[in-house]
C-alpha cells in the first residue's frame, strides 16, 4: 500500500507502522495510508527555528513577497495534477477550483502586500510621537519576525487553500512554518507540498508537512511560536488548552465551524432580482463542496410571511442539482469527504429533527450520476424548517457539517438580529435587501457577533464574491463559537507573526536604527542637489534648505485667478470680523506649490521621472501677505518599485518609456516642512517622487 510521506528536517520519510488508511471519497477505493508515527516532532520544531528562521529573517519584506510570487506562478504549472487529485476528494472542477486557483490566488494577494512593506527585514508600526519639549526624545513602534515557528493545524474541506492562505502570510512575515492537514484529505495537500519542495524556491525548513497525527508537537512549542488551528470548535478549544500553550503564552489563532446565517429583508419579494438572489446564494452555500464549508450557510431567516413561498423555492433550486462522480460535466455537487463524515452529518441532521421537519431531501437516499451511492460519500442536499426558532435552542447550537441548512421565520428586523446572535458568535453573515436602511440596521445590531457581513443585492451581485469567499485582505475569523481569531486580513494577518516593540530615543538614532526619517532627526548634506541622484545614490537624511520667498497679496489674487478658489478667505476685501483669520490668507495648496518651486532642481533632466503623489499634507499655521517661506526638504524613505513589462496594448506613460520597455526604478519618500520668517511650521507633506536606478537591468 502506498504511504504519504511527511516532509521533515529536509528529508522526505514515511511513518512507521500501517497507518491511517485513505479512500476516494467518489469510489471508496484505497488510495493509501498516512502515518506519522515514530517522528520526532521536537527535532521538527526545532529544524524550523534554526535552519529556517533565521534563513527567512535575514529576508527583506519584498525579497519574501518576491518568493511567494515566484511560488504561486510555479504552482500554476502544475494545475492539471492537482485537480485530478482533488477529484479524489469528491470535489467537482467549480469546488477544486476555489481550492487550488483559490489557494494559489492567496500566494500573489499576499505577495503584492510587499509594496506595502518597507525593503527590509522589519517595519515601523504605526506613527511616531515626540516625546520631549525640545525635541530630542521621541517613541516608534517597530514589528519584527517572531524567532520561533508557526504551526497550522488544518481542516479536511480545503487541503490547498486551507495551506496557502496561512503559509503565504507567515512566509511573508519572515516566520518558517509546520503544516499538519487534516489526515483524510492529506494526500492533495502532500502533492502541493511535494512541487513546492521541489521547485527550491522556499528556503530550507520554511515548510515542513506532517501527514498523520500532530503526536506531541504542541507540547514543544515556545514563547516565540504561533499556533493556528482550523476545525470544530471543541478540537480548538481541546488544543488550546494545552498546558504548554497556557504557560508559554503562544498566540493561538482559531478559525472555528461556525452556525453563520442568512437573512432575506422584509423588502424582498417574488419578482424583484434580491428574490433570486437569495435562493442562489442558498443554494450555492449548500452544494459547493457539498456544503463542507466553515463559512457555509446553516440558518435561512425569513419573514413570516414569506416562509412557505421562500422554502418552496428554495427546494425547487435544490431539486436541479445534479450529483455524483465530479469527472462527469454534468454534475454540480460531489460526494462529502468520506464516509465518517457523512456518518457525522447525518448523526447532527438527527439532533435537528428534535425541533425541525425536512422539507427537502432524504437522509436514507440519494441519486448518483456514474457513480455508486454507498461506496461512495454522496449525500442528499437537506433543507430542514423550524417554525418556533426562540423555542429550540438545537438550530443554534448543532451544525451538520455537509449540504444542511435550517429556514426558520422572524417577526421584525429586531427579531432577525437577536435570532442571527444565538449561534453565539460566526465566521459571516448575510442579508440580502435592497432597503439601505434595513442594511444599516442589521449591520450595526448584529455585527458583534458575525466577523464578517455581506450586504447582498441587485447592485453588487454580478461582482460579490458571495456569502462563503474569505478574502486575501479583509479579516477571516469571527467572535465566540467561531473561535475569537483573525485571518489573513491583509497587513493584520502578516502582524501576527511580528513582535511589536516599542522604541525611545533620538529623533537622530532611531532614524538611523529605522532607515525612516523621523522629524526633528539631524539631516546629511547631500553634496549636490537631491533630484540628481540616482535611486540607490540616494541616503537616508539627505537634506536641503532652501531660500525664503516672500508671499505677496498679487501671488494669492493670481493663484485664485488660475485656480478658480476664491474662497473668502483668499480675498482682501473681506470682512475678516469674526472668522480664523486675521487677513487675506493664502492658499494651503500655493503654499504647497511654491514648495515646488523652491525645492525642485529645475530645467536639466535628472534620475526623477515623476512626482508619484502626496501623502500626510496638513497646513498647521495660517500664511499671509508678507510672510517669507521656506523649506527643509529631506529623503524620508525609499522603497522598491518592481520592473515590469507593459503589455502591448497599454498606452506608454508619459515619460519617454518605450512601448513594451521598462526602466528599474524606485519610490523616494520625501518630508517637506514649510517654514516662515519666525521660523515656525506652516505646513507639512510627504510628496512622493519615482526615481530612476543608476545601473539598468
């Protein structure tokens, strides 16, 4: 019999003894054994912590970003090979492809949030604050790379996604990381894990995978690891608890099954395209990976007065599903896992019964396209009714993880709240209503208890992602029952893995320390002109003042002219009685322009291509006539700006770049402080300018 293979302190080893035995969940045939018996899961731990740790800590944040992007178009090649595994699983091509493409989908989201990331091993976190009267004592925040390992214990539902969307974020971070699937879909997870390891582009121990039991891993994690874990709520809850954890203080990150809702407005009717929405919606929650979601939807909450009408429909959608083999074109829905899950489904629809009716599908039997309905995992999809859902707690506490789903009826908005709260905390929610008010309600009754809501209607659907689609950078994880964790969720999930340390000193070492500017910092004579260097030229610091210019009521009446402003306060025949102002004031943006003026290096070309934008522009201290500005203009920051090809069709930028051509260049962050005669700020900015690179790729 074959045997998964584990991936462990750079070798790849089978477990001992037989294992844990693995069936197609389509034909229930053998596909081989997974067994991590015998491993030593210390030595595995302590493999990331040394070999791959400090490897990936000595990685800038683009250099990491870099790799995840190299990964995810190196996983493309090999597409073919995941999908006929995934079929294995009882995935149809629409269920696999939310898996894998969706997976691979979360390596580049990932990957693109270098850019938002300095080009070095570690970031500031947030803004500076001085700290001292005169200046010369200030406080940052600064986020580096955990020294330990992140360990992911996954569910069964989605052994691609469920892999990448938490490595793509560790990797990011500078963190290795410890891979523990679920063992009865493992074998899809191996394959990935086995052209991964292949391709060499991860560098050695950033991934291991362990195949079989987690054993006494957990018992060897430290201060400095991160623990993640996807799955029930009790099996979190059980893990969590580990003595080791408590005492270590491990962050530990649950992302629990949870009894998410969805709840149709009292606006939507028959005939209005919301009506169809909702019955869609449902339908697809429940079939796509026949219903094995954790985001899948288990409560249908509808008016009164529409229930008979909506589960009707509702059963008359389900009725069109074609189920069986997903390597026929026809079918819609697969098979469930195995054969203990749909034993476990079935076990939690008969604690449903207690307190509701079936009203679509059958428990005993289901029709099967190319396919046998016993050896094989299929299932009926099931639409229960539970007509007094404040008199039942059994709705709100039991989930049938497979395609089950529970309408129940509600009197008012209030009520359909309350009732979205007694599942005690999931990963989304839903309602479907084109009223804006009924959706501003909703959202802001019921969003202590949904990490996430979608508000569905006519507007967004053709381009909504839907109920069930966590997304790379918006928050997957919820209160309560559905684990009290966050995921991915953009630069929140790559926080995780960094340590937040706060920092004191002078403006002038902790610039030096950051590589960022920080105000009041000394600056560095640049020797010549700023603009006329070239990117990797250019130093941290390097500073300029500039002349005075005198403001005069002529400039602000000709600013106003071209401008269109004529803003009261920018005329000199104003009555400036019981305003701000004491006279004609100048305007925040003709100061910002003779900024310009001054700290440009005018007329000969130079490495600057383009100003790239303004950042953080305040205007603290009113301008007026006679009033002489000037500026202290210093390179704050600089940050990569990654070659591309611009496609053919693209219309070139405008500034002399060949079609089809690009130039290396990077971002140059600059400060710009206004000053006036008493020396006292009037404004400032972060203007932001690409600068070409000296020597071309």
């Amino acid at each position: 019999m074959t045997k998964l293979e584990n991936y462990i302190t750079g070798k790849w080893i089978t477990g001992d003894g037989e294992g844990h035995i693995l069936y197609n969940a389509v034909s229930g045939e053998i596909i081989g054994a997974a067994s991590s018996k015998g491993l030593d899961f210390k030595s595995i731990a302590d493999y990331a912590r040394t070999v791959g740790n400090p490897s990936l800590r000595k990685m800038t944040f683009h250099a990491r970003g870099n790799m995840l992007k190299a990964l995810a178009l190196h996983l493309r090649n090999h597409l073919d090979l995941f999908y006929k595994i995934s079929y294995q699983t009882g995935a149809t091509k629409a269920d696999s492809w939310v898996d894998i493409e969706g997976g691979i989908g979360n390596l580049f989201a990932n990957a693109s949030l270098r850019r938002k990331f300095p080009d070095e091993t570690f970031c500031i976190d947030g803004e500076s604050h001085n700290l001292s009267p005169n200046n010369t004592f200030m406080g940052t925040h600064i986020l580096v790379p955990k020294e330990g390992v992140a360990i992911h214990i996954n569910a069964f539902n989605f052994p691609v996604w469920g892999m990448l969307e938490k490595i793509a974020v560790n990797l990011l971070a500078g963190m290795p990381c410890i891979v523990k699937p679920a063992t009865v879909t493992s074998y899809l997870t191996e394959a990935v894990v086995k052209e991964i390891i292949a391709s060499k582009i991860l560098p050695e121990g950033a991934l291991q995978l362990i195949c079989g039991s987690a054993g006494d891993l957990l018992d060897h994690v430290t201060s400095q690891d991160v623990v993640t874990f996807t799955g029930s709520a009790a099996t979190g809850l059980l893990l969590k608890s580990n003595p080791v954890i408590l005492r270590e203080s491990v962050p530990f990150n649950m992302e629990a099954d949870s009894l998410n809702c969805i709840v149709m407005g009292a606006d939507v009717v028959p005939g209005i395209p919301e009506w169809e929405l909702f019955i869609k919606e449902i339908r697809k929650e429940m079939t796509l990976k026949a219903g094995q979601r954790c985001t899948g939807i288990r409560r249908i909450f509808v008016p009164e007065n529409r229930m008979e009408d909506m589960w009707k429909a509702i059963a008359a959608s389900l009725s069109q599903t074609t189920i069986g083999n997903p390597l026929n074109a026809t079918v819609r829905m697969g098979s469930l896992a195995g054969q203990i899950q749909r034993r476990e489904v079935k076990d939690q629809v008969q604690k449903l019964l207690a307190s509701s009716q079936i009203v679509y599908g059958s428990l005993d039997s289901v029709d099967v396209i190319d396919a046998d309905s016993t050896t094989g995992a299929f299932m009926s999809p099931v639409l229960l009714m539970n007509e007094k859902p404040f008199a039942s707690k059994e709705a709100h506490e039991v989930e049938a993880f497979g395609p089950v789903s529970t309408i129940m009826p509600y009197k008012n908005l209030e009520e359909a709240i309350v009732l979205s709260k007694l599942g005690k905390g999931s990963l989304c929610s839903t309602i479907v209503t084109a009223d804006y008010k009924q959706a501003r309600h909703y959202v802001i009754g019921a969003a202590t208890h949904h990490g996430r809501i979608l508000v569905l209607n006519n507007e967004c659907a053709r381009e909504s992602t839907g109920h069930g689609s966590p997304l790379p950078l918006l928050v997957h994880g919820g209160p309560g029952r559905a684990g009290g964790g966050e995921e991915m969720g953009g630069l929140r999930g790559v926080k995780h893995y960094l340590q937040r340390t706060a920092l004191q000193g002078s403006p002038t070492t902790i610039t030096e320390i950051t590589n960022v500017y920080q105000p009041n910092a000394k600056g560095k004579d640049p020797g010549i002109h700023p603009f006329k260097k070239y990117f990797e030229e250019l130093q941290i610091g390097d500073q300029i003042i500039t002349e005075k210019r005198a403001i005069t009521s002529e400039d602000i009446d000709k600013f106003a002219d071209l401008s269109g402003d004529h803003f009261y306060a920018h005329i000199k025949t104003t009555d400036f009685n019981g305003t701000m102002f004491e006279q004609q004031v100048a305007h925040g943006y003709f100061i910002m322009s003779v900024a310009a003026g001054l700290f440009v290096d005018s007329y000969d070309k130079n490495p600057v291509l383009l100003n790239y934008g303004i950042d953080e522009l305040r205007f603290t201290k009113p301008v007026y006539p006679g009033a002489e500005v000037y500026i202290r203009f210093t390179c704050k920051e600089k940050l990569p700006n990654d070659k591309r090809v611009i496609e053919k069709q693209e219309v070139p930028i405008a500034i002399g770049i060949k079609r089809g051509d690009d130039i290396d260049k990077g971002i140059v962050k600059w400060l710009v402080e206004f000053f006036d005669e008493t020396n006292e700020i009037t404004g400032v900015a972060t203007i932001l300018t690409m600068v070409a690179k000296k020597n071309q790729s």
